[in-house]
C-alpha cells in the first residue's frame, strides 16, 4: 500500500507540469502559477486547518518549518532556478534529496542506513540524469545552480523537521500539517510572486495542449485538486508506510511521470536515452524498496517505535 500511495503521488505531482505548462505559454507567469497551485491548495484545505487548529499553539515551529521548506522554498527556488538553467538540469539538482537525505542520516545523525537504499538512490539519481538528459544543456550560471540546491535542500529539510517529531503519540497529524503548511506557504508566496500583477483574463480563455483547446480554469483545477491536495495527502501517508530513505528513492518517479505525460499530452516525445534513464530510475526504486530495514535501537519504553528512524517515518516526508 506504501508502494501504491508513493507512485499515485509520483503521479499526481509529475502531472503538475503538463497541467502548468499550457498555462504559462498562454501567458501566466511561472510564479503566479506556483502562487495559484498553493493558494487553491491551502483554500480547499482550510476545513481540515480548522479541525487542527491547536497545532497552530502545540507545534509552530512545525507548520512553520513545513510552509517556508515544503511548500514555498521548493516552489520558489525551483521556479527561479529555472528561469536561469535548463529545466531538466534544475529538475535532477532537486531530485538530488534523497541522496542528501541519506547523507543527512548517515553522517550528520550518524543512524544506520541499507546499502540496498543507498544502492537504490545512485542508480535512481543516474537513471534521472538520462531522463533529463543532462549533457544537453551544460551552459548554466552559478546561481542557477545554486537555486536549484537550495530546492533540493528543502525538500531534505522537512525530512530533518519530521525527526523533532517526539513520541508516536505526540506526532501530529500529518494532514494538519499539510493544510497549515500549505497557508502558511501561500501567504509567503504571496509576498514573492505578487499576484495582484497577475493577468487573470487568462484564467478565463483557453490555453493549448498538443494542439487541443483545454479550459484554463479546468488546468488549474488539475493543479490545485490533484497535483497539490492529492499529491501532498497521499506523499505524506506513503511515507509513513515506507522508510525515509525508500521513500526518497520513490519520489524520484516523479520525473519519469512528468516526462512521460509531456510526451503523452504535450507531444514531447522521449528520445532512447530517456526510455533507459526512466527504467533505471524504476529499478532503483525497486532494489531500494526491497532493502531490509535496518535495526534500530530501541527507545526507553522498549518498543522499536520509538526509534528516531522510525518517527521520521511517521511523521510526514519530502514533496
């Protein structure tokens, strides 16, 4: 079930582009489209905001870490490293998460991590090369670069905010998380991508996809419905069905998800090198999901739940 949650969010997010796509040739900026993704997001969100509202007294810094680093800071960073570096390029920088997320467990936490996932991530983040097709576009500047890293670190971030998570008992629930973390998000994003600038007429035409005349307003709906509330509920409870680390590795789908659907509905067809890098991402994923957990000790009460490893899982993962 963790494996099926994973690749049904894998699909929901690498959706989000094709849906996006139409809409900024149509003349929207990236920005303003990131600002609609999250706003429609936290809208749909705001009765499960309400339900939780007493995460906003019991664990701010939470919501908080959650809204500036899942939400906003990917968002952000990603689109501002594109409008420097070739899409792919900054694509597979911030699909280097789960190579730092093991790298953060390892060295930093200094907590046992599977060779079968860390075998699993070089192969996935090779195989995401291919997918990209990375030699194509080697002329980027430093801060290009560098925006895309900092994209690629905010996704580890929220793995480092999950672990302060405390006792089972005490994590909260995930899909509160999400709804705050999503508000909070838009609201920075507000001050980022300005939306009262916004050309809103464009809402209210059509844009092309492959040639075929599709509703702005149904796209959006694709982005807010599906590719930001679908997307982020089913990421979060698949990753406290799987491990850390696995469900790094499988969030590397995405890619081969956004690039399949580009060729699909956009007409954007997969050279061979592409077709072998989505393979490659694909076995990586599966010698990672077949490594055997690693043991954990165990916390004061015994149980191996306890385990901070196992928190992390618990409590939420990388977008």
């Amino acid at each position: 079930m963790g494996l099926g949650l994973a690749l049904l969010s894998a699909l929901a997010f690498g959706g989000s582009g094709v849906a996006a796509k139409p809409l900024i040739e149509a003349g929207l900026d990236p920005l303003h489209v990131a600002w609609l993704r999250v706003a429609g997001g936290a809208l749909v969100m705001l009765p499960v905001a309400w339900r939780h509202r007493a995460l906003v007294l019991r664990r701010p810094a939470l919501l908080a870490g959650f809204g500036l680093l899942a939400v906003a800071g990917v968002q952000a960073c990603y689109f501002a490293a594109i409008s420097r570096i070739p899409v792919g390029v900054a694509l597979l920088i911030e699909y280097l998460a789960p190579a730092l997320v093991l790298g953060w467990v390892r060295f930093v936490q200094r907590k046992p991590v599977t060779r079968a996932a860390a075998l699993g991530v070089v192969i996935a983040v090779a195989g995401l090369a291919c997918v990209v097709e990375v030699w194509s576009g080697l002329g980027f500047d430093a801060l290009g670069l560098l925006l895309a890293l900092c994209a690629a670190c905010c996704q580890v971030g929220y793995f480092v905010l999950s672990d302060h998570g405390g006792d089972a008992a005490e994590v909260p629930d995930p899909f509160g998380v999400i709804a705050y973390g999503l508000l909070i998000g838009a609201v920075l994003l507000t001050v980022i991508a300005r939306p009262w600038g916004m050309d809103w007429s464009v809402l209210a035409g059509s844009a092309s996809m492959d040639g075929a005349s599709v509703p702005a307003w149904l796209l959006l709906c694709w982005i807010v419905l599906l590719a930001t509330v679908v997307a982020y509920l089913t990421g979060v409870v698949s990753v406290r069905l799987l491990s850390p680390q696995v469900a790094g590795v499988v969030a590397c789908l995405e890619a081969v998800v956004a690039t399949v659907l580009a060729w699909v509905l956009l007409g954007e067809h997969l050279s061979g090198p592409q077709l072998f890098g989505g393979a490659m991402v694909l076995v990586g994923a599966l010698i990672a999901q077949s490594s055997k957990s690693v043991a954990t000790p165990r916390g004061p009460s015994g149980d191996a739940d306890d385990a901070p490893e196992n928190v992390l899982s618990r409590s939420g993962g990388a977008v």
